[in-house]
C-alpha cells in the first residue's frame, strides 16, 4: 500500500498497489510506442520492439492505480491502447 496526499481533501488516501497497465494495440506510431515502453519499462530496444509486435502484453505488474492513469495517459497520447486490470 502507498498513501497518495489529496490536497483538495487534505487528508490521506490508500491506494493498493495491484494494479496491471497490458498494451492492447500499438495503433500506427509503432515507434513512438516502441520508445515509450523502452522509457517506462528500461528494457533494451530488441525487447521492446518484441512487445509491440506481439500484443497483448503486460508492461507493468503491481502498481498503483494513478501510476497504471499516468502510463495509460502516455500511451493514450500516441495513439495506443491500454488496459488497466
């Protein structure tokens, strides 16, 4: 568990960290994506173009639902799609 401060409430907040963020679909910029799974994940560029290549994968296991938001959002921006399990 973390606790994310909400500043509107001024009080604290218990999020669990089981979240999975799974690519579903690369869509058309392939290699926008193929650098933002290097980015987020570290993993080296043979990797990660492996991914994209074979979707459905998971890109992260066990985090924090605002970090699985922040992740979505950043694919979402480039045009792939993402699931939050």
């Amino acid at each position: 568990m973390i606790e994310i401060y909400n500043k509107k409430n001024s009080v604290y907040n218990n999020i669990e960290d089981n979240s999975d963020v799974i690519l579903i679909d690369a869509g058309a910029n392939k290699i926008q994506v193929n650098a933002l799974i290097r980015e987020i994940t570290g993993i080296g560029i043979a990797d990660s173009k492996s991914l994209v290549e074979n979707v459905p994968v998971t890109l992260k296991n066990g985090i924090s639902i605002y970090e699985a938001n922040q992740i979505e959002n950043r694919f979402k921006s480039i045009g792939a799609k993402i699931e939050i399990r």
